[in-house]
C-alpha cells in the first residue's frame, strides 16, 4: 500500500471520484474472488497486472433459484450499452425472460437438453442478437456481431462484480429464437445467456461437477502477433 503524500495535493472532484471508483472496483472484485472459493491463480495467472475483475469472471452452472434483483439486471443492460460501437449504431438487442413469467417456457424450450440440465434453476434466460445495418443509412454494419460482442462482454462483468453468474450459451435452436420471438429480417441471434446467483455445485450431474471451475486460457503468443499472422496462432 502506497504512503500518504508528504506535500499536500490537490484533488478535484473527478480525481475523487475516480478514486471512489476504483476503490470501489477493488472492493468488487475480492468479493467475487471470495465467491469463487477457487484459488484463482491455479486456472488463471496474472502474468502482467491486469485487474483481477477480468479474470475472476467465470461460467459456472450450478445456480441457486434466488431472483435476480432488478435493480442488479438494469444495471447490467446499463453497462453493456456503454460499449463501444461504429458509428454509435449500438446494433445489440437483448430479449429475456424470468422465471416465472409467461415467457419462460419459450426460451427454456430453446435450449438444447444438456443445458436444460442446469438452467432450470436460473433466474433469467437472455436472447442476444445484433442489427445487421446501419441506422442513419440502411447500409450493411461490417462490425454488427463484433460491437455485440463488445457489448456482451461489458454485461457479463458487471453482473459478475455484482456477485452474479452471467453464463453465454451457443447450445440453444438459433432458428427457433428467431421465430418464436418474432425476430425480423435483418437482426440475428448471436447467442443465449443464464443470468443467476450462483449455487451449490452438488446439485449438478457428476460430469458437470466435475469441471464446475474456472477455466484456463490460452497463452498470449497463441493468440497475438505483432505484424504478420504466424503458424502459432492456428
């Protein structure tokens, strides 16, 4: 921990508020950490300092049926549309369900049976999909599916700062959402997520329990080169 300065600053109120922002990060992120109940450097080492909100995010299916608060899910929208975006387009939609509610049957019937397995305890069931063109020009969007993503992923750490499970899924009927959700021409279905709070693993299936844990990454120099593409990223 650094030393308090020796000569006195000054702070404005941006600095301040920075400050509270990221002691507030900080606070976040143990806690997500404590949630975990991994030791996180075993699946995933921080060889180069980034925060550790990134790589304590993860996917696990074990959920319990405690409601997601609503003021946590708003927050999670929130987040994702401050994504970066061509042309501010924002081309991300998001359609979801709760528990509950009339519409759950309809996404739960979307899912393929190995994820039926877990979700029934989730909380929420989310459609992502992404809107092809552009809205000032009807013109096609090159970077529709890549401004989602972005978008996505920007949701998917805020509901885990929030000490929420936030898990994508491509095991779901793409055509079925698009019909059964009444998803016109010119946006696609991109994928499907589980929003919850995280439960007692003992509940899954033996083989989902058993990789009910962070998962690793590929190391840096399979997935990045400076200047040509090279064998190593194959």
């Amino acid at each position: 921990m650094s030393s308090l300065p020796k000569k006195p600053v000054n702070i404005n109120f941006r600095q301040g508020e920075d400050m509270l922002v990221n002691s507030k990060i900080e606070q976040d992120s143990d806690s997500m950490m404590r949630n975990n109940k991994f030791d996180i450097d075993q699946y995933r080492p921080n060889k180069y300092g980034s925060h550790d909100i990134f790589r304590n995010r993860w996917s696990p299916r074990a959920m319990s049926d405690i409601p997601v608060d609503e003021n946590d899910l708003l927050a999670m929208f929130e987040a994702a549309h401050w994504a970066p975006s061509s042309y501010n387009n924002q081309p991300w939609r998001f359609l979801y369900a709760k528990k509950g509610t009339q519409e759950w049957d309809t996404y739960f019937n979307l899912l393929a049976e190995a994820n039926q397995v877990w979700c029934k305890n989730v909380s929420i069931l989310m459609v992502i999909i992404s809107k092809t063109t552009f809205d000032h020009n009807g013109k096609p969007m090159n970077t529709h599916a890549f401004d989602t993503g972005a978008a996505w992923g920007m949701l998917a750490l805020e509901g885990a700062r929030r000490g929420l499970v936030v898990h994508g899924m491509a095991g779901f009927d793409y055509k079925k959402a698009k019909e059964d959700l009444n998803i016109p021409d010119g946006f696609e279905v991109r994928a499907m997520a589980a929003i919850g709070n995280q439960g007692d693993p003992e509940t899954l299936p033996e083989k989902m329990r058993l990789v009910e844990k962070p998962s690793s990454r590929k190391d840096l120099t399979r997935l990045v080169s400076q200047g040509t593409f090279n064998s190593a990223l194959r």
